[in-house]
C-alpha cells in the first residue's frame, strides 16, 4: 500500500533520536541523516508543508536530573542535544524544503 500524502496539509513532526545519546556517543550527525531521509520520504510521498521541531532537552527529565552523576549527564546530553539541532538544522535547511504557510482570512 503506498502512503500519500495531501499537498496542502501541514504536517508538523518532532524530531526524534534523543535515546541514541544516553549511551554517551556523540551520534548527531546519524540523527540528522535519518531525520534527513524521513522528511525527504515524507516530500516524495506528497507533502509539502512541514514544521520539524527540534529534538526536545532531555537533560531537564526528571530520570536524568534525578541519576547518579546527573550534572555530568545533564551537560553532556545538553550538549549533544544542542549539536544535533544545529547539525539538523543546517542539513534540512540545505537539503529539504521546510516550509510554513499561514494564511489569516479577513
């Protein structure tokens, strides 16, 4: 079955991959590719309005504030968080069109 989406709907996605960093490696530039891929598949299936919200903070999580060694924890997911934002950032800027149309009717 082949998914289609309407051209005109606007599609809003959270961005996801936050669960590869809780292993300590730095894999941004993995889940910029794979966010990549996922809204260009979205593109060749009709879509052609889409909000990409960055990956939400998980260092401010209650599991995270509350580990073992959690300022250690807090800095370094903070910081791969914040890599992974702009290397999406940069990439689906430069590679997929993201596009927001508001229209306000009188």
């Amino acid at each position: 079955m082949k998914l289609t989406l309407f051209s005109d709907a606007l599609i809003i996605v959270q961005l996801g991959g936050n669960n590869d960093f809780f292993t300590g490696d730095n894999k941004t530039f993995d889940v910029a590719e794979n966010a990549r891929r996922a809204l260009e598949n979205m593109a060749r299936q009709g879509a052609r309005r889409v909000v990409a919200l960055n990956l939400a903070d998980l260092s401010q999580a209650p599991g995270v504030r509350s580990a073992e060694f959690s300022d250690e924890l807090k800095m370094r997911i903070a910081m791969l968080v914040a890599e992974a934002n702009m290397v999406c950032n940069y990439r689906l800027a430069r590679k997929v069109f993201v596009v927001v149309e508001f229209k306000i009717s009188p």
